[in-house]
C-alpha cells in the first residue's frame, strides 16, 4: 500500500550544490550508486565519493560544449522503464540499461542570468535542455523514480529515505514529482517571458500565449475578507522589487487588504523619489493625504491636515528614510502600515513600542517603468501596459483666457500627480505642495468634486482654519469635465486653476464656464483612469 521503493542508483546533475554534500553522504550510507556530471561529479569526488560519470554509463562523450551529454536511452531508458513490465524490462536488458531510481536535479541559472544583464547568446545557452527533459522522465514515472528539484527538499527526502530503510514511499514520490512538474512549468514560463520581453521590445507588446510563473512567498490570514483564504506570490525567480519585496522591520503578519494598501502608497511615493521630502497616507487604496514639506515630520503633518479623520488606521509611506521624529509624530495616530527606503534607530525604537504596527523598508520603484498589468476578469484575463504617464508643464495647452501664475503651475501639476493614483471618478485639490481635499471612486464627476470640498471643509474646521485649503487651489481631474457642473463646484470651493485632459464634446461650455470665473485652465490631452 506505501509503495516503497529502494534506491540503488541515483543520477545527480545540479548547478545549485546547496546540500548536496549531506545528501550525497546519507544516499552513500545506504549504499546508493551514484552517477553524474561535469562539474556536481567533480564535487562529489572531492568529497571523497565514488562516482560513475554518465559519459562512461553511456558510452558517449559530452560534446558540444556540453549540450548533449545526458539524452540518451541509458539515462531515458533508466528513469522511464516501468519496472514490472515485461516489454520494458526485456528492452533495459536487451541494451543494457539499468534502472535509475533517484534524479537529482536542478537547472541551468536562467533567471539569475536574465538578472544579471547578460548578453542575448549567454541568455540562450543558460536555456536548460537536458534538465528538463530528466525531471520530466522522472517524474512521469513517479511510481518508480523519486526526483529532486531543490535544495529545500533534501532534508525532508533524507528523514524519509531513514525512516523507511534506503526506500521512498509512492506518496512522497508524487508530491516530489508535482513540485517537479511546477518546477519545469516556471522555468519554461521564464525562458518564454524573456522571449516575449524581446518581442515586446521588438513592437509586439502581447504574446499569442501569456506565460506565467510565481512562487508562493507566504500565506496570508485570510483575503479581502475574512471568510476569503489568500496567498502572497511572487514571479518565479524573483520580481522587480516593489512592495512584495519590501523587509518588514516589525509588527504583525500583513494582511491581503495592508499589501493592497501598502502597494498603492509606495508606488504613488515613488513619484517623489529624489525629490524633497513627501509623505502619502492611503485609506482602501485610495490617497487621503499627499504632502512636501521642508522635512518628513513636516511632509507628514501636512498630508495629515487633509483627511485626519480618513487617516486614522491608514498606510503611511515617505519618500525618504524615516527619521525619530518623524517616528514620534506618527505614533500619536493608530496606523496600520509605515513604508520608507529605510528608518534609522530612532525610528525603529519608537515603532518598537508599537508591537502591531508593521514597519516596511523598500526601495522605491520608477514611476514611468514600462511592463504589462494584468486583472482577472470572469473567464479571462485582462492585459494592459502599465500607466506610467506624465505631463509636464511644455506639454500642457492653456486653454484659458487666463494663464495660470507660478504657483499655479505647481500646484496644478502637483494635484495632477496625485490624480493619477486616485480611483476614477477621480478630483484633486492641492495648494502649497500639499493635497487639500480628495474626492475618489464616484459614479459623477461633479460627486467626486464636492466630496473632496466637503472633506477640506470638515479638515479645516478640526484644525480651527478659517477657511478650507480649497480656497486658492488648484484642482485635478483624471479625465474631462463632461459639463461644466463640476468646474462650476470648484470654484464655488474656492479653486482658482484647473487641470484636465479636455476632449469632451462641450469643452468649449466648460472653457467658457472658467473664463466667466476667471479661472485659469489647462489642458494635458492625457487621461488617467484607475479602476
């Protein structure tokens, strides 16, 4: 019923020799044969085994370069031969072929290549041939033959090789051979994602078949809710960094709804990068509070003053590293997540007597990086290349009677910036480098505007101002003004300057709409969408 197979022969062949000189001592001490290649059977002698080169089992040498050494029937027949049945075993004998009951193997570093900038020929020749086609033998012939395919699963293969006398139990070979059949999945998924990268690059953005591989990194409490279970990935063979390769200094496990949270406020963060300091404090994937200032704590404070009310259990994230006092100003609100490229001692002492409070170190991502996003949809899949747009001043068209001053400017395209991580229907106020009302995720236009007045309303009256922040703002708007009802609210708010991307069939009602305000207005011929 368990299956059990003893191991007589093992075929060992790996580029990463992580372990491998403990398991090739506990396969030794039960008398294993073991057969190999080139550079894992150098390493094998040099600790003292004796190894059977697969170039003498098969009576052919390696040759070019390497390329051909282990497809040939005497490796193949051994891992794929049925024990048991007649037809095959007459063949084994017939061209004497021993059975092989054990493959250790891992693969040519692909992805670490890929990583590390190599040419286009060092890519291709690390594209593993006779690797793959052994796990897959191996594993297709589960029954007979236990395949390894990483380091991490020696150990447990070595308890269980003792406990069961130098045998492998069938249950253990078929969890080893889904992890093999995942193992070579991810890696042709790698090698078809470069390829397709190149084809990206060469005009073609989408790939007749998408491939695609993760690794599951963690899993989490639960999902988006509690009843929901969920699961942190990461593309096989590492990511380009961003919040799943953030280190967390301490605090609780994150939860699927603080690494949603926490993505949208590094990556609507890393707008500032290498400018002065900026903090942004996200609520449900949504900014509450985007601010500069002179210093973090001052940044923070600021962004603060937007929404204090939405800020509270909120994901805080600064551009640059967090400092003590900065630590100390935070600590006086309850706070989910805190996110920088780092935080000095001082800060990690305060948060030290935070026990639940995450804090997360991460570098901050390219704004304007390419690559594709991809969305679930019921029985699909939707692909779009990644929304790394921006405008800048010469790219605006000032559609306006009035132009807008300088600090109009500023704050036109400081509230634009912001605009761009806002759900649609999206409306930012902005003044002094600093959000001041944010009206998000509204079926109307014209909600979305008087939502974020409201909110400066009610942020001015908690701090005892005079008048709300809208007043002498500019304002945001992801996409066109429909009519002119949502200007017109604007400026009953107080704003003054207008950011939009027109191309609307009443644009000239909407344009006329700021002239009779004397409100400057300017056109970025750009959307921005979030959903």
């Amino acid at each position: 019923m368990t299956g059990l197979v003893p191991i007589r022969r093992a075929l060992l062949s790996v580029s990463d020799k992580t372990g491998l000189e403990a398991l090739a001592a506990a396969l030794v001490r039960h008398g294993v044969a073991l057969v190999s290649t080139g550079g894992t059977a150098a390493a094998l002698r040099g600790w003292g085994h004796q190894v059977i080169d697969v170039a003498a089992l098969t009576g052919s040498p390696e040759m070019m370069d390497g390329r051909v050494k282990t497809l040939h029937p005497k490796v193949h027949g051994g891992l794929l031969a049925v024990r048991g049945n007649a037809q095959h075993e007459a063949a084994m004998a017939e061209h004497d072929i021993a059975p092989i009951d054990l493959a250790v193997i891992n693969l040519y570093p692909f992805q670490q290549t890929v990583a590390s900038g190599a040419s286009a020929a060092d890519i291709i020749e690390n594209i593993d041939i006779g690797g793959p086609a052994m796990v897959r033998s191996s594993a297709k012939n589960h029954a007979s033959v236990a395949i390894l395919t990483d380091p991490a699963q020696y150990e447990a293969f070595v308890a269980a090789l003792d406990a069961d006398g130098g045998a492998t139990p069938l249950a253990l070979r078929t969890g080893l051979a889904a992890a093999a059949y995942a193992h070579t999945a991810a890696y042709d998924a790698a090698v078809a994602g470069w390829f397709a990268r190149v084809a990206i690059a060469g005009g073609d953005a989408f790939m007749p078949v998408m491939p695609l591989a993760f690794t599951r990194q963690e899993v989490l409490r639960y999902g988006e809710n509690p009843h929901q279970s969920a699961a942190l990935y990461r593309p096989q063979g590492g990511g380009e960094g961003g919040i799943a390769g953030a280190r967390q200094l301490q605090g609780k496990a994150l939860s699927y709804n603080n690494l949603n949270d926490a993505d949208g406020a590094l990556e609507l963060i890393a707008e500032f990068r290498g400018q002065a300091p900026a903090c942004a404090i996200i609520k449900h994937a949504n900014p509450c509070g985007v601010a500069m200032g002179e210093t973090l704590v001052d940044a923070y404070r600021a962004a603060l003053a937007c929404d204090p009310v939405s800020a509270f259990g909120g994901i805080i994230a600064f551009n640059q590293p967090l400092d003590g006092a900065t630590a100390q100003a935070i600590a006086a609100l309850f706070t989910e997540v805190v996110i920088a490229p780092a935080a000095d001692a001082d800060a990690v002492a305060v948060f030290a007597a935070r026990k639940n409070l995450r804090l997360l170190v991460a570098d901050l991502p390219d704004p304007r990086r390419a690559g594709l996003v991809l969305k679930q949809i019921g029985g699909g899949m939707l692909v779009q290349s990644r929304d790394n747009g921006a405008v800048t001043r010469d790219g605006c068209k000032v559609v306006s009677a009035r132009a807008p001053t300088e600090a109009e400017w500023a704050d036109m395209l400081f509230a634009w910036t912001i605009a761009r991580h806002v759900k649609s229907n999206a409306i930012v106020y902005a003044r002094g480098g600093s959000t001041a009302g944010i009206g998000a995720g509204q079926m109307s236009r014209l909600d979305s505007t008087r939502i974020a007045a409201t909110k400066a309303r009610d942020a001015a009256e908690a701090a005892g101002w005079l008048v709300p922040r809208t007043h002498g703002s500019a304002v945001a708007s992801d996409a066109f003004f429909p009519f002119a009802d949502g200007l017109v609210a604007a400026a009953e708010a107080g704003a003054t300057a207008i950011i939009q991307p027109g191309g609307s069939v009443r644009d000239a009602e909407v344009i006329a709409a700021a002239d009779e305000r004397g409100l400057a207005m300017v056109f970025t011929g750009q959307r921005h969408f979030r959903h």
